[in-house]
C-alpha cells in the first residue's frame, strides 16, 4: 500500500511539473502589450493586399512587423502605415503604443 502512495504521489508531481513547464512555455512566447496595441489597429483596418499579413499573435515581438520601429527594450517608437493602401478607422488600440513618438499615416 505505501508502495502505491509514493508512486501515485511521485506522478502528481510530474504531472504538475509538466503542466508548469508548458503552462511557462505559453508565457514566455506571448505577444507584447504593444503587440496587442497593434492587432487592434489592425483589426479595425481594411488590408486588401496583405501588407501587414506578418502582424501575427503567435510572434513574440512586434518590433518585426511591417512599419514598426521600436526601441532597446521592444517597445514600439514608430508606426509608419503610410504608403500600403489601407482603409478604415484607427482604433483606439493605438492608445496603448505608450512609448509612441511618430505616426505615419498618410497615403499619396
């Protein structure tokens, strides 16, 4: 009987190291509050091209993305959309671009 304790113990264990490591590793590849900032914008904006096709929730950075810039640390400085043929309204995502310094939105 104490035989089976341990062991069924010993599993409990495992078990919940292995659902904390995946649980972590879930964690560290979420995308930036800047990053969600900007799927907002882009969810409010007509893309018929594909421009901002790379703007994906699964990357964990956003500083990648087609028109940004950020700084050392990843947050975004810069949004430059100008020039890709969108359409629509900005949302108010782009609130949440708190280290924002430039915005470029015009189209010629």
């Amino acid at each position: 009987m104490m035989g089976r304790s341990i062991i069924r113990c010993y599993h409990h264990i495992v078990l919940h190291f292995i659902f904390t490591m995946t649980t972590l590793q879930s964690i560290i590849h979420c995308l930036s509050p800047d990053g969600a900032s900007l799927l907002s914008i882009k969810a409010s904006i007509v893309d018929p091209h594909g421009r901002l096709d790379n703007w994906r929730q699964s990357d964990s950075s956003s500083c990648f993305w087609t028109g940004i810039a950020c700084d050392q640390s990843n947050n975004v400085l810069a949004l430059d959309l100008s020039n890709l043929e969108l359409c629509g309204s900005l949302s108010a995502g782009i609130g949440g671009l708190r280290s924002l310094r430039m915005n470029e939105m015009r189209s010629t």
